[in-house]
C-alpha cells in the first residue's frame, strides 16, 4: 500500500520540468497516474510518459489539466505561478471588467464580441504552445546515428 505524501512533503517535490510539475499536481490531489489519466482522459501509459519526460505535454492535456486542476499554460509549461507574475489580482480585475462589458452589452452586442474574445484566446494558447515547442526543441538530447541499410549509402 503506498502511503499519502503530506502538503510539506508535496511542496518540497521539485518542479523544473513539465513532468515533475504534472507530477505534484497529481500527487497534491492524492491521485495514482492511472486514476489521474482516466479524470483526464487518457491512457495511464500516454500519462505516465508525459510525467516521466519521455513525451511533450500536448495541448489536449494540458487543457484536460486546466479544466480539471485548474492548471494554468504558463504553470505547466513554464512553471511560472500566477502569484509570482500577479496574474492573480489583474486576472481577477480583468474578469470584473468584462463581466460588466458582458452585464451592459445588448444580446445582439455580445454574440458579436464572444467569437472575437474566443480567437483571441485561441491565438494566446497557440503563441504559448510554440514558445513550449520552441524550448523543448532547444532542450533536446542528440540520439544515435541512424545506421544506413547499404553500405553505400551516406547517412
């Protein structure tokens, strides 16, 4: 029987790659990789490749991870948290603002700035996904040499 990690011991688990941050996410809500990636949507063996770094974090998960755990993009991707950018306090007065554009805005008004707003949003998540790419891209270790079939072939 595995024992519970306590909320000092979860803290104290390392976070500088995607995997070790999904890692302390699953851990923090006292879940195994395979009840983590049925919630999620997922094969236990896709999840625990990701966790291990074996496999990127894709799009999909990391929105299941957001739908479900309320993980951000720039946490999972980059391991910034919202309270060390203060996206908190300026997410929080942004969501106000536009709750009152949306409490004041004409049903005619609001079907036209919603598709605006979802592009919008859709084009933030895709720059942040290229930026992850372009890191991991950066990040990766040279593998052997393909081995040629003849012998007078270059590789």
């Amino acid at each position: 029987m595995k024992r519970h990690l306590s909320e000092s011991e979860i803290a104290g688990l390392p976070e500088r790659t995607v995997g070790e941050r999904i890692k302390k996410l699953r851990l923090s809500v006292n879940m195994s990789q395979e009840e983590f990636s049925e919630k999620l949507g997922f094969s236990a063996n896709y999840y625990g490749q990701v966790e291990r770094g074996a496999k990127t974090l894709s799009k999909k998960m990391a929105d299941a991870l957001g739908e479900h755990f309320g993980a951000s993009y720039r946490y999972l991707y980059q391991g910034i948290r919202s309270e060390q950018t203060g996206e908190t306090s300026a997410g929080d007065a942004s969501r106000k603002r536009m709750i009152n554009v949306f409490n004041t805005c004409t049903i005619a008004e609001c079907e036209l700035i919603y598709p605006l707003l979802q592009v919008l949003v859709q084009e933030r998540q895709r720059r942040e996904m290229a930026v992850y790419k372009a890191r991991a891209e950066t990040k990766k270790r040279p593998g052997r040499p393909k081995k040629c079939k003849l012998e007078a072939e270059k590789c």
